[in-house]
C-alpha cells in the first residue's frame, strides 16, 4: 500500500505500450512514472477484490481485460472533477465489449479521506448534469476508507481500501446483468464483512504482500 505524498509527473499521462502490463491500450491511460500506481492498483484487485471475492463481478471484466485504468494528474477537486466527466462521457459511448468498467485513480489529489467523501456528494451531481445518473454510478475506494461508526483500524473497512484513492465507474446495467448471475448478490456486504473478519489485519498485510 502506498504511503506518503506523490507528486504529480511534469507532463501529461498517455498511454503505456500494452506489452508492459498486459493492459490492452485503450483501456491504459498513465504516465510511464506512475507505472507503479497503476501495478499497485492491478494486485489489489487481482489478490484483494478478486482473491476474496469481495466483489463477484470483478473476475469476468478482469479476465476480459474489460477493465480501464486511468491515473489521473489531477491535482485539485476541480481538475479531478473535469477528467471524471472525460472519463464518464468515454464509458458512457465505449463499447461494454471493450471497456465494461473504469478505475479512475487520483494519488495526488483528495488523500485526505474527510476531503475525498466530500467529493463523492460533488460527483454524484456531475452524473446528475450528465444526464448518466440510473446509467452509471461511482463506486468509492481510499486507502484509510471508514465506514460510519468503525474504528479507524477495523477491518471490515478494508472492503473499501485500496491503494490510492480511486474512483470506480460502473454500468448499472453491467450489475443487473451480474446480479442475475449471482442471485446472493444481496449478500455480498455480509459475506465480506464475515471474509475480512476471518483474514484480520496481518492477514490482509500479508495478502497484499504476495507477489
């Protein structure tokens, strides 16, 4: 998991030769510097939200590389809030064959959790002034995530820490499609909180460990 401040790379992101992470181009837009954010990223998903199963969803898109991931330069609110309306009209019009899903990671902006929940109710309203509210929505990941009513070291809030702040944007038709294949998709809050209670703390740090 990260930990101090980043800054942000001198020139503006494009996108990495595929070959470096087995990303196909399209669904690839970083900075060659922020490689590492965007591996981070990767091996949260593949041994944490995959690994645990904290989202059942997750393993198709990743295993058809349906996944954008996009480490934004952002490094205020506002900047942020411009690249996520790029990044929802670009979901909005792809093709779900080729981008299903968008991780928009921030490392340089809103690592502050008070000021990244703050945001969210700011873009909740930019899906609003899109006309995408009921068509996507923006699922929330931070690396000290705390759920209402947890201690800052509980584990249950790990379900939603990831390594850099992130912004997860998800077809709403993708989750009605996923949830008739699984129909305890209403479980899965439970399940997760049961799963990390089970793994504890040193597990979690251990599983983040692994190559």
């Amino acid at each position: 998991m990260h930990n101090g401040r980043m800054s942000a790379p001198d020139t503006l992101p494009h996108t990495l030769p595929d070959d470096r992470l087995g990303i196909p181009p399209h669904n690839l837009q970083a900075h060659p510097d922020e490689l590492p954010v965007v591996q981070a990223t990767r091996h949260w998903l593949e041994k944490a939200v995959i690994g645990l199963n904290l989202c059942p969803f997750a393993k198709a898109v990743h295993v058809k590389q349906q996944v954008r991931y996009v480490v934004s330069p952002a490094t205020s609110a506002k900047s942020l809030a411009r690249e996520l309306v790029r990044e929802l009209e670009l979901l909005a019009s792809a093709d779900p064959a080729r981008t299903d899903t968008t991780l928009l990671v921030h490392p340089y902006v809103l690592e502050d959790f008070l000021d990244y929940n703050d945001f969210l109710e700011e873009a909740d309203e930019v899906l609003v002034d899109m006309g995408l509210d009921g068509e996507i929505q923006i699922a929330s990941f931070h690396p000290a995530y705390q759920f209402e009513g947890t201690e800052v070291d509980d584990i249950t809030n790990f379900t939603n820490r990831s390594p850099y702040p992130t912004l997860h944007l998800i077809r709403e038709s993708s989750i009605e499609q996923a949830t008739q294949a699984f129909p305890d998709a209403a479980d899965i809050y439970d399940t997760n909180m049961a799963t990390l209670r089970r793994l504890g703390l040193e597990g979690w740090r251990r599983l983040m460990l692994e190559a």
